[in-house]
C-alpha cells in the first residue's frame, strides 16, 4: 500500500515537473534509458544464473573472505545487486546456506555495486558513449530473437549495456541543456548542514528511482555538468546507499521471513556505514584527495574522485561490520521469528522465494518431504501400530516392544492424517508442479522433482494400509484368541524392524550397511505377496480363528508388505542424495 501511494505521488509529481518544465524531460527520458537497461541486463544475466551462477555463489559461502569477494565480483559483472539478493534470499530459504553464509555475499553485492560509478565517470562519461550504445543495441536486438534460450540472454545483456550507455548519453546531454536555463549550483549548502540536507535529498532520489547505481550516475552526470558542487555529491552518495535499504524494506514487507532477515540485515549494514561516512565525511573527503594524488587522478576530476569516495566507503564499512556479523545473526533470528513455529498443518520449508531457481525449489521440497516423512508420517505408523516411536528408535529389543505394547492407543489415523499430512501434502505438490511449469529444469532436475511427488504419493498409500490394520489390530488386541494376536504382532514385528532399519539408513554414517538391509527387505516383502501364508493356512486347517478372522488376516498381510515397501521406496527416493542440485 505504502509502496502504492508513493509511486503514485511519484508520479503527479513528475507529470507536473514536465509540464511546466519541459527541458528537464531529456534528464528524465536519459534516467528511465538508463533503468530500462538495467532491469534488460538483470533480466539477461538471469538466463545464466540456472547452473553456473548458482554453483560459484553456493560454494563461495564456506568462508566469509570468499562470499564477499564472490558477492563483490558478481554484482560488479551483472551490474545488478538485486540478483544477488533473490539468490541469496532463496539459498536461505531452501536451507542451502545460512544467514551468515548469505550476510557475506549482501556486503560482498554492496562493494560490487561501486563498480557502477567507476563505469560511468571512468568511461560512460570520457568519451561519446552513444557511439558504442548503438552497435550494442543493435546486436542485442538481434539476438534477442534467436530461439536458443543462451542467445536471448547474450541480446539481453547488450541490449541492456547499449540502454544503459544511451541513457548516461541522454543525461549528460540532458544537464547541459538544462545549465543554460537554471544552475543548481545556487541551491548548494556547504558544511555540515549541506551534508545532512543532500543526504536526505540522495535518500528520497533513490527510493523513488528504487537503484542505487540509477541515482550514482544521475549525481556523477550531474556532477560533470556542473550543476552540483563536489561535497554535495559527496553527501548525495551516502544518501543513495542509504536510500537502496527502503526499495529493500518495503519489497520485504510481503516476503518470506529469510527474505526480512536479509533487509533488515540490509539495512542495519547500510544505515550504519551511511552515519558513519556522513559523521567523518570530511575526513575521508581529504584521505580520497589524498590517494588521488598517489593513483594520479587529477585534482579536477571530481567524477573520479567521488567514484573513489564511493568505494573506500562502502569497503570501510564492510571491514567495520565482519567483526559483529556472528552477534547480527544471532539479532536477526531473534528478531525475525523462525517460521518452523508454524502449526503442524503448515509447511516449514515451501515459500515463493524458493521458486526463484532449480536448486532451491529441490532443496526445499526434499526438506519439506523429509520433515513429513520422519515426523508425521511415523508417528501415524507407529501409533497406529500402538507402538511408541520412542521405543521404536531405541535399542530395546523388538520382541520386548511388542510384548509391553498391549494397549489400544486409541489413535484415529483418518483425522491424523487430515491433521497432519494433506495439507502438507498438498503444498507440495502444488509448488512441484508449479517448478515443473515455471522452471527451466534440466531433465535430471525435472526427475528428481518427480521422485519427490512419487515419494509422497508412496507416503499418503502408506497412511490407508495403517489405517486398515489399525482398526483390525484392535480388534485383536481386545479378542481372546491368541493366535490372532500372534498374528497381528508378527506383522508389528516386521513393520517395526523396517522402520527401525530406515530411521538408522537416515542418521547413522554407514548408509551403505542399512540401505542393503533395506534392499533386502524391500525384496522379502515383493516376495511374500506372491507366497501364501501358510501359518494362516494351518490356523484355518485347525479352525483356530474364524472365517471373519482369516479374511482380516489375509488383508492384513498384503498391506504390511506393500506398506513395507512403499517405506523402503520413499527411504531410498528421499536419501539418495548424489545426484548435483545444480544439474
């Protein structure tokens, strides 16, 4: 809403700019040029961010000098911030890193954004830069009609380059035509009053451009014009890094709680360097003029100078803040409550920002599956067995168990499972099959995604052959033939010993030792469907259990072996993990 009535603002009061002034539509037109160019060239990059881009930032993330150098270097490339933030946020999201492994690529994404002033006063402003634009539009154009999805993404990104470049061209030419009318130069305020007034001005420029490195070319044009003094442009600087957290708060109003953590992580790193660029700002003003005499920038070419502030800032304040990122972690879970409080009927791991890529959206459905699996799913068995999941993962022997679990639990499976599982259930279907359609997924991505919605449908198959047992289990719990119990407790037996395998195959090291004793039982319980019972047989033969019985009994044992192996096959679809995410 905020956000709404902003831009509309925005825009009455752009209308009215233009109408009454119309020179300074050549600025505006270079302004949104310039824009334009930038969403082509993060729409570009983002072809290239399916693999690649993703497997340098995840990897990067395993020591903190890394991810921000890997973050910095990026956003340099990209020319794009943002998209190291959606990565970043949907990483979290999925579990794939932390919030700390991510806080070093956003400080690493703020030096990166840097390398925008030195694009535009080293070179977008040295030389005719519409000269170069046109060729690059040109080819971006036409390949940007080629079919194979690398050439769209190769026509985006100089397309994206030649509009960027056209607009810096139409503000600079915008500037000086505006100079020969008014000169904004008479509106400057010196000391530290002018530093405070142009800060707030950089702010309010920046959220109504939402970029930063929009802004840092208007002021660097600006600048080279002449329309605004050099310790004005200063302050305007610390204003637009300081103005970029405000597109990033209010974009996290309706985010997921990975995605408010990272603004307000944002934020709290941006604030805190802009108060400390304005409070010494003079003195780093002196330390840039400094080192532009040792690098052998003229005393003139405030352009450069004030893309040498811009940098020794932003860098200063990341070297303040690695100290403390380990205590703004520890702030911001605190702060920003963990959505695994949610309800058991909601999911804890499936959220928008997770569909952003491939990687993420396995991840968290993987998550999301295991979660249901080890948690709702065998507490329904194992209750509906009237077995306590405690002793099952215990080292108590099974026949103990069995011979101490003599009371009806009294457990409803139906509502268990309507409680706990289909609404989870549902949701993880609904965002696979929106990965499925949405997603450019390579073909052992779009498999993996597959096994996932199979695991499911093994789980909930699993939940109806409890649920039957369940009710004929009572039944011989409460009955006085003690074959028939013996009979319900030999199926306890094997369902027990099955589960008790799989809940080590999924927390012990030596997988390989229980995935083949799971193999195995996999492969008894595929036989035992086909072969008769003959104990049920000779209890028949010696009418020892009735006919009612034997009919229960002969159910009963097809839907422990077939709730065995749907077990046994979700086990091994959800923790076969060697396939890469990233393929």
């Amino acid at each position: 809403m905020i956000r709404r009535i902003s831009f509309l603002l925005f825009l009455i009061l752009l209308a009215i700019i233009l109408v009454f002034n119309p020179n300074f539509k050549t600025i505006v037109a270079g302004v949104s040029i310039l824009l334009f160019g930038m969403i082509m060239l993060e729409e570009g990059f983002k072809v290239f961010t399916k693999g690649p881009l993703q497997i340098i930032l995840k990897k990067a993330t395993n020591k903190l000098y890394k991810s921000i150098t890997v973050g910095a270097f990026v956003t340099a490339l990209i020319q794009s911030s943002s998209l190291v933030s959606v990565i970043t946020i949907s990483f979290i999201s999925a579990g794939l890193i932390t919030l700390a492994e991510g806080l070093g690529l956003i400080f690493g994404a703020n030096i990166g954004t840097t390398a925008t002033a030195w694009l535009v006063a080293g070179f977008g402003l040295k030389i005719n830069i519409a000269t170069l634009a046109m060729p690059m539009l040109v080819f971006g154009i036409i390949f940007s009609f080629q079919k194979k999805i690398y050439l769209k993404g190769i026509g985006s990104v100089l397309a994206g380059l030649g509009f960027f470049f056209l607009g810096i061209h139409y503000m600079k030419q915008g500037f000086d035509v505006f100079s020969n009318y008014i000169d904004l130069t008479q509106y400057s305020v010196s000391g530290f009053l002018g530093v405070l007034i142009y800060t707030g001005i950089g702010i309010v420029i920046t959220t109504i451009l939402q970029s930063s490195s929009a802004t840092l070319a208007l002021i660097l044009t600006a600048l080279a014009a002449g329309q605004i003094h050099y310790e004005n442009a200063l302050a305007l600087a610390i204003g637009s890094n300081i103005g970029t957290t405000i597109t990033a708060v209010l974009g996290a109003i309706s985010s997921n709680i990975s995605g408010k953590r990272l603004a307000g992580a944002h934020l709290i790193f941006n604030v805190s360097i802009g108060v400390i660029a304005v409070i010494f700002i003079f003195p780093l003003a002196n330390f840039v003029n400094y080192l532009s005499e040792v690098v052998g920038i003229s005393s003139s070419d405030f352009t450069l100078k004030l893309a040498l502030f811009h940098t020794i800032f932003n860098v200063l304040g990341v070297l303040i803040m690695i100290p403390f990122i380990s205590r703004l972690e520890k702030f911001l879970l605190r702060f920003f409550k963990d959505e695994k409080d949610k309800g058991i009927d909601e999911s804890k791991y499936l959220n928008e920002a997770i569909l952003a890529f491939p990687a993420t959206v396995i991840s968290s459905l993987l998550n999301e599956t295991k979660y249901l699996y080890k948690n709702a799913i065998f507490e329904i068995v194992a209750h509906g067995l009237n077995i306590h999941r405690d002793d099952i993962n215990s080292n108590e022997k099974i026949k103990n168990i069995i011979k101490k679990s003599t009371k009806n639990l009294q457990v409803d499976v139906e509502n268990l499972y309507y409680k706990k599982v289909k609404t989870i259930y549902g949701e993880i279907l609904k965002y696979a099959s929106t990965a499925q359609k949405q997603l450019r997924l390579t073909e052992k991505q779009n498999n993996k995604i597959t096994d996932i919605k199979i695991a499911n449908r093994k789980m909930v198959e699993a939940i109806k052959d409890v649920k039957e047992l369940n009710k004929n289990l009572n039944i011989a719990l409460a009955s006085d033939n003690k074959y028939l119990l013996n009979e319900y407790n030999n199926f306890r037996k094997k369902v027990i010993k099955v589960i008790r395998i799989i809940y080590l195959f999924r927390t012990q090291e030596n997988t390989k030792k229980y995935a083949q004793k799971l193999t195995e039982l996999k492969k008894e319980a595929k036989q035992n469907k086909k072969i008769n019972n003959k104990s049920l047989d000779k209890l028949i033969r010696d009418d020892l259990i009735t006919v009612e019985m034997a009919s229960s009994l002969f159910n009963d044992y097809a839907n422990v072996n077939d709730m065995i192996k749907k077990l046994i096959e979700v086990a091994e679809l959800l923790y076969d993990e060697k396939d890469s995410l990233f393929e």
